[in-house]
C-alpha cells in the first residue's frame, strides 16, 4: 500500500492538529497494492466478511495518535510507523476480528528495539475506502516512556 508521494507532511501535520485536541478531517493517504487488495478481498470473501470496494486508504489518526502517544512515541515516530505498515511488500493478515498489514522488515525505532510495524485497518466504517485504524510497533520491548526513565 504505498502512500502517495506528497502525504507525509500531511500526516505528521494531523497528528500536530489531534494533539492540539483539533477536530481533523480524514485525508487520503494512498492505496493498497493491486495483490494486497485482491489478498484482502479474498480472505474476507472466504471469511464471510464483506470486502472492500476501493484500493484507496484514509487516515483519521485519533487512535493512532491516543495510544502511541501515551507510550511516549513523539509525532515523528508515529510518521515512521505509518511509512513501514504501508509499504507495497507488507505481508495481510487478516482473521474475523481484524485486518491487518505488517512490515516484512524490522526496524529499528530509536529505543533499542527492532519493531515490525502492523497497520490496523477499519473496513466497514468509511465505505468504499479501507482506514488505517491505528499502528502497532510490534516488538517494542522497551517503550519510550522506559527509555526516558532509564539512568545514562
């Protein structure tokens, strides 16, 4: 799903707004690729689940925002996560509870670890278009807030 090219300012400009507790439109951020929307609609498909009309992904950022913020992510972090979950090479995983696209790479996010990072996806709620929900940096075994903490 790669982003288009000029959204990262526009994200990280969304996230400023939702921590200044501003009310923030969804906005477009890019698409899924042409085999991760087949891979989608096909798993869901045999789910029973309905599928996704549009390759096309918004992005609120309210929960994306809320809970990496209260583990002491900054606003440049949640930027880098959304840029690996929405690679063109990230694997879907999806099951009845939820919609999932994780980086196939681990990287490492500036606090001793080496995360992979999975997109949470919303289907039902912005028809035809998929939302990215929320991103999980997976593997972050020592959070910021840890790191802050932590003497030297």
């Amino acid at each position: 799903m790669p982003l288009h090219d000029d959204v990262t300012d526009k994200i990280r400009e969304q996230l400023h707004r939702l921590a200044r507790n501003e009310h923030v439109p969804i906005i477009e951020i890019g698409y899924l690729t042409y085999q991760q929307h087949q891979h989608v609609c096909a798993a869901r498909k045999a789910l029973g689940l309905p599928q996704p009309e549009s390759p096309n992904i918004v992005y609120l950022g309210r929960h994306h925002y809320d809970s990496r913020s209260k583990q002491g992510y900054t606003i440049d972090d949640m930027v880098l996560q959304v840029q690996a979950c929405t690679a063109g090479d990230c694997e879907v995983l999806i099951n009845r509870r939820m919609t999932v696209l994780r980086s196939p790479l681990r990287r490492p996010d500036g606090y001793g670890n080496q995360v992979r990072d999975e997109g949470i996806f919303e289907l039902a709620r912005r028809k035809p278009r998929v939302e990215l929900f929320s991103v999980v940096p997976k593997g972050d075994l020592i959070s910021p807030l840890q790191k802050q903490q932590s003497p030297g």
